[in-house]
C-alpha cells in the first residue's frame, strides 16, 4: 500500500508559457514536480510487484504521459494493453461510458496495474475494475496521477496516487479538455473562460460536460462546490 500522496502545492511560481496563458489560468504542477513524483511512484510499485510478471492496464487517452514515463522507470518485466474508454456524450458526468478499445490481454490469474490520469467521481474506475475484475485475475492494484477526492461519488480503493488535487478543472501531461491540451508538460488548472463562455473551437457537448462540474474557478478556494 501507498504512504499518502502529496498535496499539489499551494502556490507554484512556474509561469505559464505565453501560448498557453489565455486558457491556462495556472501551473498547479511543474514538469520537474511531475517527474519526481512518478518517479517516486514507479519505485514503489517495482517493489509491491517484484518477483511477477504484471499486466498494465492503461486508459486512453489520458494516460499517455504518465503512462510512458511511469513504465520506462519500471525495470520488472511487464505486459501493456489498453482500455478506451470515452465519456464525451451529452451526460454532465461520467455516466453515460463508452469503451472505445476493450483489452486484449489475458489478464486471468496475473498481477494487474490498473492506469489512470484522473479520479474524480470515481465512476470511470470503478465500472473498469468490475469488467477487469471479471477477468479473474489474481490481484489489481490502482494507479492514479491525480485524486481529486472532493469530487468522489463512487467508492474506489487508490493504491498508488500522484498528487492529491483541489476541485479544479485541469488540463495537460495528458489530461484534456474537449481533447485539446494534452501535449502541455505540466498540469495546469483550465482558465474558466475556456468553459464560460462560448468557445468556437470546443464542441458544446464538452463545455456543457466541465459546466456541469461546479464553480471550480478560484484558485485560492479550492474544494468547493
Ligand atoms: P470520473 O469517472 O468522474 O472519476 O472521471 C474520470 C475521467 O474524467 C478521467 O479519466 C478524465 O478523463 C476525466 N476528468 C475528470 N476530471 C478531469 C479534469 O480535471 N481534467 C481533465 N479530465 C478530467
Ligand atoms: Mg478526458
């Protein structure tokens, strides 16, 4: 089991880069606080699964950064495989999933590393651990960049967590909004204007989707909602 994770610091002096900084309100995590935490992450992960061979188990997309740093620190010998899995229907919340990818890999009587960007309500997560959990595999544990636990609905067992997150909207190392936003290096909380109001490039469907989320704007009053 994890110690506790680190609270995304309060205040970060990192500016965000000139392009970005219409729609990115603030850094919350720095590039280098990222690398060091997953870092940190992978070795205790390598410990917990030493002498198995484990099953990784990733979600598209969000996972794509996390998910390639995590593993290159990770000197155990692993299978990948994907689950895709979508939320972007007309639904304020994650109900409404849609599993884009399902996984190949057998996973029955393996050691799974379940991999994801964000828990939030915790919907995603637990309606993938049920589908995995019917593979019959031999144990799960759960590996999660952020945990916005303000936000949780649905009860799920974290065994690895990045960062503990204030209810903010945030975007970048893979995390997006209406799929845009996820080269940024570092996680940044999304300026509310992006949401707010009207925005040409975003389909309705996703703004209508963070709208629904609660007023999560101010950056010195986190968790409240
Ligand atoms: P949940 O089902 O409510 O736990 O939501 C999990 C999924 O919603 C994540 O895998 C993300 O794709 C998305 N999500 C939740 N919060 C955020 C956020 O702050 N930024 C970007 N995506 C988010
Ligand atoms: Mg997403």
């Amino acid at each position: 089991m994890s110690q506790r994770a680190p609270l995304a610091p309060a205040r970060s002096n990192a500016r965000v880069p000139e392009r970005w900084r219409k729609e990115v309100e603030r850094i919350l995590i720095t590039e280098d606080q990222i690398a060091r935490r997953v870092r940190q992450m992978s070795r205790e992960i390598e410990r917990d699964f030493a002498g198995r061979e484990m099953a990784v188990v990733s979600l598209l997309n969000g996972t794509v950064m996390f998910l390639a740093d995590l593993i290159r620190h990770l000197s155990v010998p692993l299978r990948l495989d994907f689950i895709g899995v979508s939320s972007y229907r007309l639904g304020t919340e994650s109900a409404d999933l849609v599993f884009t990818k399902e996984l190949r890999l057998d996973v029955r009587g393996r050691d799974v590393l379940l991999v994801d960007d964000i828990l939030d309500t915790g919907k995603t997560l637990s309606r993938v651990l049920d589908k995995v959990r019917a593979l019959r595999p031999r144990r799960i544990k759960t590996c999660v960049l952020l945990n916005k636990a303000a936000r949780r609905v649905e009860d799920v067992k974290t065994d690895y967590v990045g960062f503990e997150i204030p209810d903010f909207f945030v975007v970048g190392y893979g995390l997006d909004f209406g799929e845009r936003y996820r080269n940024l290096p570092f996680v940044g909380v999304l300026h509310p204007r992006v949401y707010q109001t009207a925005c040409p490039w975003i389909d309705s469907a996703e703004t209508k989707k963070v709208k629904g989320r609660g007023k999560t704007s101010s950056p010195i009053s986190p968790l409240s909602r």
